[in-house]
C-alpha cells in the first residue's frame, strides 16, 4: 500500500483531514477537522490509502511513541512527520529536523549532540545540538539510514534513557523529545547484513507507517495537479484555467518513479510552458505508457531486482484469470501492463510454472499451442 502524500497549501473539496486532539490549546490554528494550522501544508486526496495512513498519524499523534516513517524518495515524509507533531500535545513546542544524509558525516554527532568550545579542532565556540533544541519537543530524523554505525550506539542511549553528553563534555544532560525517523532504505534487510543495529531498530520500529506511492494512489492525481496548477499559476502570475482531458489521462497513465515531488516539479514545467490559458502535457510520449496502477509495481520491483512473495502471487493470480494465456491481447502480459518476454523472465526468475500434472506443458508449465497463440500478436 505504497502512495504518497500530496500537499497543499489551499485544501481541495474533498480534501483528507484530521481531527484536533482533545485538550490542545484553543489557538493551535486548527480549523475543527484539518490536520495543518493556517501557515503549513495541507493533504490532498481522498483515496483509501491516503485515508489509511491519516488514520494512523492520528492514532500515534496523541501518544509519545517513537515513529518510523517509510516509503520512497518523495513520498512527503517530512510533511507527514509535520502532520504527526501538529496533531499532538507537543504542537506548540519546536519541531526540530535533520536531514542525515546532508551532513559529513564526522560532524553528525555534534549536529545531534552539540559540542563544547575546544572540543576538537575548530570548535571555537560551544553549539548546541538538535536533541537539545527539540527538548519537550519532536525531533525529526530523515535518511535515518545513513547514520554510520559508530554512531548508532550513542542515537540508541538518548532513545532509551532521553539522555546525552555533548562533545568534550561530561555532564549529563536530560531532555524530554520525541523521535521521528524517516528512510526509504530497507532497514529490516540492513539489519540482517549487519549495517544496522538489531537493537535500534527495534527501539525505531514501535510505530510504523509506510507511505504509499503516488502509483498505487493514482485516483488523487487530478486533485494533485489541479492544486499545483492553481499554485504555479499564482506564482507565476499566469492564468492557467483549462487541463484538457488527454493531458490528465497522461498525468494518471505515468508510473511516477519521482512520486510527488516528480508530480510537482512537471506540473510547474507544466505551467511555465502554457498558453492561452491551457495546460499542455509535460510528459514525453514514451513515458506515458499505459499502466494498471495495482499491478505496475511488478515492473518496478522487476528493474530493482528486489522481487518479493507478493509479486509472485499477483503473477500466479493474473496467470490463473487469463487461463495461463501469456501474450496476445487478453494475455497475461497485457492485463500487468508488461511485455510478453519481460513476463516471461520474470516466471523464469519466480520459478512459476503450471502444476505437474498439467499435461502439454513445455519447462515453464506453459502449453507449447498456447505460447504459438500467443507469438501469433507479436
């Protein structure tokens, strides 16, 4: 359930919303259901994976549980981290990021713990750290994947105990925050190759929430690209009033391996290239391929070759409905949105094959006339 959380700066009809916690403070900024205040974001759309994942930030708002937030590059992570300390007690308290990756990494520790003045080479004055900063607040931790393994013992402690030394000190300090973490790498496999401690990540797992993919959301796409154009345009000064049909079946054919941010980034292109108050369609003609939005993720975990049982079964399943037809136009292939031969490949990768007592089968289980049939569309 993979999709990705579109965001807003002005609501949708129909927009997904959260409701405010009992007990926040009158002027949070809340209006009676929505998950913002009136300076951040808002989500856009309205499918049940969206909903799915707002019904989880409201659950794990109102407690102090450690979140891990994962999913893709441009899922909105950060926003849904956002979402999560806005809907809690802690919302008018600091929210406080980093980005894991962005920083080298023999100065991460002081960006998380701080240093004292003389602490090492070039620490001409003491510093803060972001831990410290967040105090009684929610700290947001992204790419938490690329936090080098030296490390990882010390992120453990503060998570454990809410206590920490700076650098070149030996004072204790204690702090009251609450953890966000965010990755799109596979932690679970990290572990089992012994890049991650076993031991943190189970202190990160307590709640997870895994973003869906804007393919597998694909019936927001139009209130997503009615948004962005509606924003670019106003910054742009441009009226852009009319989305034609054809563009909009582009935008919800396209796989979006960018997910969001990819969205965004074409619909701004988008804009900029209008005119007569018309959109055109940013998106080259080979790179809307059809798609069958439940079932594109099988070409993409294909191209990464990181098949799973789930992608085995979708196959299984389609093959069954098509009576093992492969190719042609009611063919296997054809409902998954592939190429007979990339089908083909992947039975071979999956070991797929039609029982044993089958007969007429070739070494795949697949009845030599049938593969003929089928070699007769191509």
């Amino acid at each position: 359930m993979s999709a990705q959380i579109g965001w807003a700066s002005e609501a949708l009809n129909g927009t997904a919303s959260l409701e405010l916690p009992a007990g926040l403070p009158a002027n949070t900024g809340f209006d009676d259901n929505e998950l913002c205040d009136r300076s951040l974001p808002r989500i856009v759309g309205t499918s049940a994976a969206l909903r799915c994942v707002l019904d989880m930030v409201r659950v794990v708002a109102a407690t102090a549980s450690t979140v891990l937030i994962e999913g893709e590059t441009g899922t909105g992570k950060e926003l849904v981290a956002q979402a999560i300390h806005n809907a809690s007690q802690r919302v008018g308290r600091a929210f406080i990021k980093l980005n894991c990756a962005a920083i080298p990494l023999d100065l991460l520790e002081s960006e998380l713990f701080g240093h004292e003045k003389g602490a090492f080479t070039g620490a001409i004055a003491q510093k803060i750290g972001r831990f410290e900063m967040a105090d009684k607040g929610t700290l947001f931790l992204d790419e938490l994947g690329d936090i080098p393994s030296a490390l990882q013992p010390k992120l453990l402690r503060v998570l454990q105990e809410q206590e920490f030394e700076r650098l070149g000190s030996g004072r204790t300090h204690k702090v009251d925050v609450r953890l966000v973490a965010a990755t799109n790498r596979n932690l679970d496999k990290m572990v089992a190759r012994g890049q991650f401690r076993s031991d943190l990540y189970y202190r990160l797992n307590v709640f997870p929430i895994l973003l869906p993919a804007l393919r597998e959301r694909w019936e927001d796409i139009p209130a997503l690209v009615t948004h962005f154009v509606k924003v670019f345009s106003r910054r742009m000064r441009k009226q852009v009033d009319t989305i034609p049909p054809e563009t909009m079946v582009a935008f919800q054919a396209y796989s979006w391996p960018g997910n969001i941010r990819e969205l965004q980034n074409l619909v701004e292109r988008a804009v900029v290239l209008s005119r007569d108050g018309v959109l055109p369609n940013p998106l080259h003609k080979n790179q809307t391929e059809p798609m069958i939005p439940s079932l594109h993720h099988t070409r993409a975990f294909y191209s990464s070759k990181t098949l799973d049982h789930s992608d085995r079964a979708l196959i299984l399943e389609t093959l069954q409905q098509t009576r093992w037809v492969v190719g042609g136009p009611h063919g296997a292939a054809d409902k998954l949105g592939l190429k007979r031969t990339t089908l083909l490949a992947l039975m071979r990768r999956l070991d797929i094959s039609r029982s044993i007592h089958e007969e007429g089968t070739d070494d795949r289980g697949i009845a030599p006339e049938t593969i003929r049939r089928e070699d007769a569309h191509f």
